[in-house]
C-alpha cells in the first residue's frame, strides 16, 4: 500500500472518531444527570470535551481537514470563555501551523516542477519547513543574486487529500453544531469544495498574488511579496519577515491590536478596489505585522474575482440602514436577491434584527472584541427573542455567498484580534456608495 492511501485511511479513522466520541461523551453526561449534576453543567463539560478533541484531531491533520480547522478557528471568538479559553492556544497554533512533509518529498516535488537541478537556482534551501498549511507548506531560501525568498511546496496527493478529507469533515457537521449555536457549516464546505481546483493550481494563485503586488507596490501600510517564478506546484516569491497576526491575538501589544486590526479592515475593501480581487482567505495564518510596520499578507489561492470592484449596492444598503430608512433597505434587499418576493416582512423589524450588526459603525472608533462577537450569536441565535425569526426570512444570492464567508470570517478574525478601528472613516474610503451618518 501506498504512503497516500494509508495517509487517507488514517484521516479517515480519525475524523470517523469524531462523531463517535461525541455520542459517548454524551452518553456518559446522560450518567452525570442522573447521578444528580445541573442539565448546564454537564452540558459545558461535554462541550469543551468535544471541542478539546475536535481541534486536537484537526491539528494533526492536513487537506481539507486543516483547511476546515483552520475555518472553525476564526470563530473561536463566538465562544463563551468558559468554552474557549482551555484550547485557544491550540487554536491559534492551527491557524498557522501543521504536520511538516519529509524533506525527501520535498525535494522530488520541486525536481518534478523546476528540474532536476533545481538546487542551482539557490544559494541555500533550507530543508525545515517555516510554515506549513493546508494543501502545502513553505520553506525558506537565498537565491543565487542574494535574495531571500519563500518556496512554497504544494503536498504530493494533495488534491485527493483535499476532495477526501472535505467529504469526511462533512460528518463533523452535526458535532461542531453542539458547540457553535447556529452556525450552518453547510455552506461552508459546499464553498470549500467548489474551490479545490482553483487552490490547487499554484499557477493560478501566482497570477492572483502577482496582481495584488503590483496593485500595492510601494505601499507603506502594505506588504505583499513579489512572485519570482511559479509552477503548476511550486511557487517562489519574495521572502516576508513579521510578526504572524496569530501571535498578535495570543499575546500583541495594545498598538500592536489596534494598527492589525485597522489594516485587516482596510486591506479587505483596498483589495477589490485596487485590483478587482477580494482576498478570500481570511484566517490568520495569512497575516502579519512586518518590521516597518506594514500589514503583510500572504497565501492567494482563495480570491473572488471582483472588476468592477465591491457591488455599490452594499455601501448603498449599508448606508440607508444608518439613516433608518426601513422601508428602502427591505426594497433594496428585494432587488438584490436577499429577500424573495414571496416572503413578507416586517421593515422596522428588519431593522432591529439588523442593528446589532451595525454597531461598529455607529460610532468614530469601535473595538472589536470576543464579547460583542457573543452578544451578536445570542441576539441571531435566542428563539425568544422576536427579531430571532427574522434570520429565517433572509436568503443569500450565490453572488454574494463568497463575500458573506469573507466577512463573516473577517469579524471572526477582528474580534480575536481585539483592536480599536476608526470603522466609519475605513468605510469610507474603500466601500462603493457609502456615507456615514453624522454622528
């Protein structure tokens, strides 16, 4: 048998456990109730132990498996910190870390993609991988003019891997809903597996990264690297020195906070507006605070394709909400698929139900933070409360279901971060059609 088939088997067995633990855990939380413990009680414990083993599977793991951990752990933020806290450190070591491949792999990939000289391309390669991610990981190197440069290595097998691993997360599904309320996973995957492809085309995400690089050339709030060559496998960009965004969220300074979190900010709108692509990868591995202090961003298989930049109609939408004008947002949402005709609903109530949403523009400078992250899952997901039925009412066009993810992940990503953020003056300068409310 080959090292590829067992390597899947292995996935398998593992993610296959998933599910299985839960049901026992469950089981044995069913024994504590009737030995006398709180209904609450039991129910935290057999939460943060499924978590616990969920993020310790996940880790080991590479394909579609990371990638999906990797998904799960921008919304560690939406969790109560009784959940949360005893596994944040393994979350953040997932958002920018996995199992490195043998040097011996390594190298019959990068003949099969560059030749079998391909060391005399470089003054020195260095056989330990300085990250290493989902579909493939990153080794540092000189070239031969004196240029450090980072080799990025795609894993052997690893587009099976990928199609393999997405396939059995999916029954990870009914597990990670028991300890994120209300968070479809669904659409996630489904958005995860029509991108196989394109990630897996190194020569396609060279094209994406090369374009945001020559977009923010001499930037000095930006840092994107230069691609050198690129194969189908291989790509061989300039090297980035920093800070890994992840290490900010775990222990940053408060400056530190506040400059990440309004770069994140402003680098999400910059990218469809300078160079008609939406970085569409937002986890923190991808990010980091450079020497001079500019927001550095790497890894650019995941990009929605935007010319004319962002749809206008959100910056018009955003804005009449400000106002308060009910009755032109829900015309809106109508026009732009949001609402289906035959659905009623109720314009003031829209509002309500969306305002939570809007607060980080309704003051000069908000602060994200792990606490307004889980005001915001209570209010969408408390069936008591009377906004909660408008959720149901709501639809996602497949335009948009893209930017939904990337934002949605985005705020995951800012309120893990925790920074102040002039949002209004952000909005401002990079969303189509928007004007702030006076305030």
């Amino acid at each position: 048998m080959s090292d590829l088939p067992r390597r899947a088997i292995s996935r398998g067995v593992k993610l296959a456990g998933l599910p299985v633990g839960f049901a026992g855990r469950t089981a044995i939380g069913l024994g504590k109730r009737v030995g006398g413990k709180s209904a609450e009680a039991v129910a935290a414990e057999v939460q943060a132990r499924t978590a616990e083993q969920m993020f310790k599977v996940l880790g080991e793991l590479k394909g579609g498996a990371m990638k999906f951990g990797q998904a799960m752990s921008i919304f560690e933020a939406a969790l109560p910190e009784e959940i949360a806290g005893p596994y944040r450190a393994t979350l953040t070591k997932l958002q920018d870390a996995a199992p490195p491949m043998p040097a011996a792999s390594v190298h019959k990939v990068l003949a099969e993609q560059l030749g079998v000289r391909w060391r005399r391309r470089f003054e020195s390669f260095d056989d330990k991988p300085a990250a290493a991610a989902s579909i493939g990981q990153v080794h540092k190197a000189v070239l031969k003019d004196g240029r450090a440069v980072a080799v990025k290595v795609q894993y052997p097998g690893a587009g099976e891997a990928l199609i393999s691993d997405l396939n059995q997360v999916s029954r990870v599904a009914r597990v990670a809903a028991s300890w994120i309320p209300g968070l479809d996973l669904k659409p996630i995957l489904a958005e995860l597996k029509a991108r196989v492809v394109e990630e897996l085309d190194y020569s396609s995400e060279a094209e994406s990264q090369q374009a945001f690089a020559d977009a923010f050339a001499g930037s000095e709030e930006f840092a994107i690297p230069q691609v050198v060559l690129s194969t189908e496998r291989v790509i061989v960009s300039e090297w980035l020195d920093g800070v890994p965004l992840s290490r900010i969220i775990s222990d940053g300074t408060p400056e530190q906070r506040d400059i990440t979190a309004r770069r994140y900010l402003e680098f999400l709108l910059a990218g469809p507006e300078m160079c008609g692509l939406l970085h569409a990868d937002p986890h923190p591995g991808n990010f980091r605070l450079t020497p001079d202090g500019r927001f550095g961003v790497l890894d650019f298989g995941a990009v929605k394709r935007l010319p004319e930049g962002m749809p206008p109609e959100i910056g018009r939408l955003l804005t009449l909400a400000l106002e308060g004008d009910a009755e032109a947002v829900v015309k809106g949402l109508r026009e732009e698929g949001f609402i289906k005709a035959t659905i009623e609903v109720d314009p003031q109530g829209l509002l309500q139900y969306l305002d939570p949403f809007l607060a980080p523009a309704h003051t000069d400078v908000f602060r994200f933070s792990r606490k307004w992250l889980q005001e915001l899952f209570a209010h969408i997901n408390d069936p008591r409360k009377p906004t909660w039925s408008m959720g149901l009412k709501l639809n996602l066009p497949p335009e948009y279901l893209l930017i939904h993810r990337v934002w949605l992940g985005g705020i995951g990503v800012l309120c893990q971060i925790e920074g102040e953020v002039p949002v209004l003056d952000v909005l401002a300068e990079y969303l189509p059609e928007f004007t702030p409310p006076p305030l």
